[in-house]
C-alpha cells in the first residue's frame, strides 16, 4: 500500500510552538511572521453562518486558505451542520478526526473535495469515504470519462463507501467545469443518471464564480450570485427530467459573491433593486432544490476582497430590511481584514525619486498576485510597535483615492521594496529594523509562505499578546 497523507507532510509541533510564542508580544517576534486576529476572523466567521441560517440556506466552509482546523472549527461553529470544500486530499484528510467528532455529536456533516476529480487521488478518497458514514464525501465532476473511470474503480473489489458526485458548471469564470449547454454534459448527467452502480450518486451542482473579484460594487457581486443560481437552476430542471429521485443541492460562491448576501439584510437603497430581486429567487429555488453558498477567503479577507466593493465600508444602524439583528451583517473594511504579515526594514533609500525602503520579505512571504485597486503587493497597516490607530495621521492608510501610502511597490523572492505614494511632506518615516504589518493582497496565497500562524485577539485587552499558533497543513 502507498504511503500518503500526514506521514509524507510532517508539520511542525504546535505544543512545542506554543511554548515558544504564546505570552510574547508581536514586536518581539522575528519576521516575517504571519499574524492572525482571532477576534476578527471569529466575527467574519459568525456573521456568514447567521446571514445564511437567516436566508434559510446552507452554508459549506472553503478550507483552502487557512488550512488549519481551528479556523475550519470557527467556520462552522460549534453546533448545527459541518460543511466543507477542500483543494487537496491532506486538507481532506486532516479534516478527517474534525469530521468524525462532529458526526459523533450528531451534527449534519459532509465534505466536498473541490477539484474536478484526477484519476490519481480516487484510491485515497475512496479510503476516506470508508472512515466516515455513508454519503458523507463527495467528488466534483466535469468529464464523463472521469466518471467512467471512478465508477470502475468500485467494481475491484474496494469496499462501497457510497459517495456523492456533484457536477461543475461554468457559470462564467471559465476555469473549469461544463457550460451549461454542453454535449459533454448531457453524457455525464445521463452516465450518472443510468447508472446501476449507486455507491456513487448524484448530490448537486457546484459552481464558482472566481470572476466576482472583478466586481466593483454590491450590485455587481449580487448579480452575479443571481446569475450563478439562475445557471445551476437551469441545468438541475434538466436533471429533474429524469428518473432521478433525490433533491439535487444547488452550491453557489465565491467570497465576493457569497458575503454578498449579507447585503440583502442591510437597509437598501430604494432604488437598489438587485438586493430585492434575490429573495423572491431564493424562495423560489427552494421549493425544488437544496441551495447553499460556498466561500473560503472571507475569514481572513485581503485587499483583492476590499477591492470588489461586495459590501459597504460602513454598516447601516438599526435593523436591516429584512427586521432582524444586525449580526447578519459586517463591513467590508481594513477593520475586518484578519492577516497582516509582520515584516522588518532592511534598509533605506531616501535618495531615489520616490522614497523607498526595503525589506525582508517577498514573494514567498506575501505572494505575486495584483490588486486593481492599486498597482502593489501590500500596503503597511497604522500597527507601530505595539500602538495601532487608524486615525494615526503620522502613518496613514494607503488613500485609495489620494494614492497615498507606503505600499509593496516591487518584489522579488526574498525583497520587497516599500514605496511611498504621495506628496514627500505626508511621509512618515521608517527606519532600519523597524518591524511593520501589512495587509496582503491575496490570504491565500500570503498564507502557503509560512508553516504556522501567530494568533493574537484584539478582543483580549491586548491587541499585541499572541495567544495562539495555529499549525498550516501542508501537501497536496
């Protein structure tokens, strides 16, 4: 038998982490390091649970970004349905003692592995899915002779674990799954559908809309959302055609798209018809199918999610439109990002055209993907040894409007170059060896540079104390 999992991906000890960090303060730490509030990643955690309990609709945590169990734990609290996607089999099975707790406690639980299926990982799914109830995993498929060689894969003498199949549809982001209109697709409904085999059944259809965070408004991302569940709805009328006697679980989001929602709580604007038209098309899709949204980034946030705009910097006061309590309901603001990097200056330089700086971390530490909102790879946070306030006008904010700010202006491997944006006279000042925060512009990817999380809580009294470190899985 192979060896995989765990035994191929050592990770380090977290008691032994533990006994190093917690107690000591951010300032005290070496960088780069990367910095965790649990405060704010519980309240964004929290806040999308409620808005999609107040809708009536399931909610499946991404675990993608984080890869840690114990923000996989705040993403689907501490009671009622567990629902995950993973990219990769090691977050599956990492997941996997998580998973039999919350089964052993009763509660509805079921994960998605979300990458449409490679022949080489239906073994080491097919183990899986034997450790846990039946119908408890599920695959993601977009080709029929995927399918034809996962069904086989039964007939060899492996134990039926019973697994479910949702199908991808491209809904518009073109990375991958079946237009709704394709022949492929048609093939693999029917596949399924005949199937005499029923270990592997279908459960839904997924989509994801990766090209919400093209978005620059909550208009935008709520169309979006709509246009997904109108997709999904299309093709599911279809499947209902046919002898197929399940409710089909309809599964729809991205960040943008999915925090979105929330927007339908909020006091709209009279003449913001979108955030009314998405009721009526929930309650209607529910008559016949099962709807939930999916999303992985909102925990954390990042600047790419603050540059789409899905949600409003400020929310409303009092009640939203639907009459119930505001914890549906969080801003989309720096206040809610809940990474920052902890980097240190290695040097200055004054003398150029524009003043910079550089320090010691790049692209393994912050990650290569663009912002639209600004051309950088971070910005520095109003975090100064310990003292953080965003009203602290001797360390601004970056100024979207003004473009003012220091910011990750070029990067390498190992070397990042702080620019400074902005009239000379507003600069604050750096100096060598001086430790910064920075806000990322993509967790995800920020987060794969570093084997661990540092986790402080802002909540706590001290915003600097770090009180936890949260071990990354690692592998694939």
């Amino acid at each position: 038998m192979d060896m995989h999992s765990i035994y191929q991906y050592p990770v380090p000890s977290a008691a032994a982490l533990k006994l190093q960090y917690v107690g000591r303060k951010i300032q005290d730490i070496d960088p780069p390091a990367a910095i965790i509030d649990r405060a704010v990643v519980k309240k964004n955690c929290n806040v999308m649970l409620q808005a999609s309990r107040s809708l009536s609709i399931g909610f499946r945590a991404h675990v993608k970004t984080h890869k840690t169990v114990e923000l996989a734990r705040l993403q689907v609290g501490e009671d009622g349905p567990a629902h995950f996607i993973v990219s990769t089999i090691i977050e599956a099975e990492q997941l996997l003692p998580y998973l039999l707790e919350c089964q052993a406690q009763g509660r509805p639980t079921s994960m998605l592995y979300g990458m449409p299926l490679p022949p080489s990982k239906m073994k080491r799914l097919i183990q899986l899915a034997g450790k846990l109830k039946p119908w408890t995993l599920h695959v993601l498929l977009d080709h029929p002779e995927t399918y034809d060689q996962f069904s086989k894969m039964f007939d060899t003498g492996i134990e039926e674990p019973y697994i479910g199949a949702f199908i991808k549809i491209d809904t518009g982001y073109h990375r991958s799954g079946l237009h709704p209109k394709s022949e492929l697709l048609d093939q693999l409904i029917t596949r399924i559908c005949a199937a005499k085999n029923r270990c592997l059944s279908l459960a839904g259809l997924y989509s994801h809309l990766g090209n919400s965070y093209g978005g620059s408004s909550s208009a935008d991302a709520l169309m979006g959302l709509m246009a997904e569940i109108r997709g999904l709805k299309a093709v599911a009328d279809i499947i209902n055609q046919t002898s197929i006697s399940s409710r089909l679980t309809l599964s729809v989001g991205a960040t943008p798209t999915a925090t979105a929602a929330q927007n339908i709580f909020d006091s709209p604007d009279a003449s913001d018809a979108t955030a009314k038209e998405i009721i009526p098309l929930i309650a209607d899709i529910k008559k016949d199918y099962d709807l939930e949204l999916h999303a992985g980034v909102y925990p954390l946030l990042d600047l790419q999610q603050l540059a789409t705009h899905a949600r409003p910097a400020e929310i409303s006061k009092g009640l939203h439109a639907m009459d119930r309590p505001v914890d549906c309901l969080a801003p989309l603001s720096t206040a809610n990002i809940g990474l920052r990097i902890l980097v240190e200056v290695a040097s200055i330089y004054d003398e150029r055209d524009k003043p910079e700086a550089l320090i010691a971390a790049g692209s393994l530490a912050l990650g290569r993907d663009p912002c639209k909102s600004y051309l950088g790879w971070g910005i520095v946070t109003p975090w100064q040894g310990g003292v953080q306030s965003a009203q602290d006008i001797s360390y601004p904010i970056y100024d979207e409007i003004n473009k003012a700010g220091w910011i990750v202006g070029r990067i390498s491997q190992e070397h990042g170059i702080l620019v400074w944006e902005g009239e000379k006279s507003g600069m604050r000042e750096l100096h060598v060896g001086e430790k910064l925060l920075l806000w990322p512009n993509h967790a995800c990817i920020a987060g794969a540079g570093f084997s661990w999380y540092l986790v402080v809580d802002s909540d706590s009294g001290d915003a600097d104390k770090i009180v936890d470190v949260w071990v990354r899985w690692r592998g694939w």
